[in-house]
C-alpha cells in the first residue's frame, strides 16, 4: 500500500514538474461536481485542443486521442502543488483508467499553452460531436 502511495505521488511531482497546467473538460469544469479539487488551481482561461480527438460518454466523458472528430472545448488550470495534482490522478486513476499525456490548447485569448489532459480510449454510448461535454450533458438532461 505504502509502495502504491509513493509510486504515485512520485509521478504526481514528475507531472507537475514538467508541466503545471491542467485541460479539464468534463466534471472537474467549473460548476460540474468534481470541481472542488481545482479548489486551489488558478483558472487560466477556457479554451480548446488544437489537435482533434473523439469525446464519447456513458455518464462520464471519454477523450480518444486515436480518433480525431473535433477540438474538446474545457478550462485550463494552473496545478499549484503536488497534492493538487496527485488528487486529480487518484480521481481519474491514472494510469490505469484515464491516463495524462500534455497537448496544446488554444486558450479563448489565442494564446496556445502546454497542458496535460486525461486520455481514456474507451468509446461511450453516446459521441459528443463539438466536443462539449458540459453542453452536451445540458441537453441531454434538457431533453430527457
């Protein structure tokens, strides 16, 4: 267990160490239920991915970056420490559920950053064809 702990944390600082921001675009987005473990993140503006990858849900979002359909639309934070990050790793089990890798995201003022996003090759139900999911799930419930 304590073994299991450390390798975590240990990849926790390794990410936060090459790249300290995060693209989020599911349910760590503002107003969505995860979001409380951004708590201490600076949002730093929203944005999209400047590469194209297929988002599917089954409740949750899925991002395939093997499949490319659209820009994901979400948030951009600065991850200010080791906790922080390792807390977001633990909720999307990284790296045997979702795992992070760093893309490019084009922030809403134009200005392209580095950040990491969690991956899931998973393929839902339902596909999210402009790639956001919050829009996505307004409607769905809109509708339903």
């Amino acid at each position: 267990m304590k073994e299991a702990l450390e390798q975590h944390l240990g990849e926790a600082r390794v990410g936060l160490h090459k790249c300290n921001k995060v693209f989020v675009y599911g349910t760590l987005r503002q107003g969505e239920g995860n979001h409380r473990l951004l708590s201490n993140s600076k949002l730093v503006n929203k944005g999209k991915t400047v590469n194209k990858y297929c988002m599917t849900t089954n409740g949750c979002p899925f991002v395939n970056k093997y499949i490319q359909q659209s820009n994901i639309i979400g948030e951009v934070y600065e991850v200010p420490n080791v906790a922080e990050m390792y807390n977001l790793d633990m909720l999307e089990s990284h790296p045997n559920w979702y795992y992070r890798e760093v893309i490019q995201v084009r922030l809403d003022d134009g200005k392209i950053v580095d950040a990491w996003i969690y991956f899931n090759d998973d393929i839902g139900q339902d596909v999210v064809n402009d790639g956001d999911y919050v829009e996505f799930e307004n409607d769905f419930y809109y509708f339903k």
